[in-house]
C-alpha cells in the first residue's frame, strides 16, 4: 500500500494524471477491498479534486485570491463526491 501512496503523490507532482490514477486505484483496491473497477470510478473525483488543487494553488501563488478561491471550491466538490462515492462503496 504504501508503494501505491508514494507512487500516485510522485505522479502527482509530475502530473502523471494516467499513472496516478492506476496507483491510487490500486491503493484502493488494496486498502478498502474494492474490485479496480469501482475503486477507479471512486478515485476520478479525488483525482480532478488534486488537478483543481494545483490550479487553486497556483491562482493563490499569484496573488490572485477570488480566482483560488473558485478553484477551491471545485477541489472541495469534487472531494465530497469522492466521499460520497467511497462511502455508499462500503455498504
């Protein structure tokens, strides 16, 4: 598991979108015991969550404090969506 956690974290950072979307699957799969299929459809909102973030902290970086905060608010949608999913996964 942890092998997964650091890998989609580094595809993160070098914005590996394919890459870090098979290893957070893969964490999923491993951690809450989902077959791939549902735990890839659970990690897509956590994954465009963490694209918004980059973007919310890059408007933020450059002083642009409205514009982050729009782009917060998608990250926080998205994350609730991916809870929501994740949740309802393990009933």
């Amino acid at each position: 598991m942890a092998e997964c956690e650091v890998g989609w974290w580094k595809a993160h950072h070098r914005d590996q979108i394919k890459l870090m979307t098979e290893n957070m699957t893969k964490l999923y799969s491993l951690q809450f015991g989902l077959d791939m299929k549902t735990a890839r459809n659970i990690v897509i909102s956590r994954v465009t969550a963490a694209l918004w973030h980059n973007v919310a902290e890059e408007e933020e970086d450059n002083n642009k404090e409205a514009t982050s905060n729009y782009y917060w608010n998608k990250v926080n949608e998205n994350l609730f969506q991916h809870f929501k999913e994740l949740l309802n996964a393990q009933k």
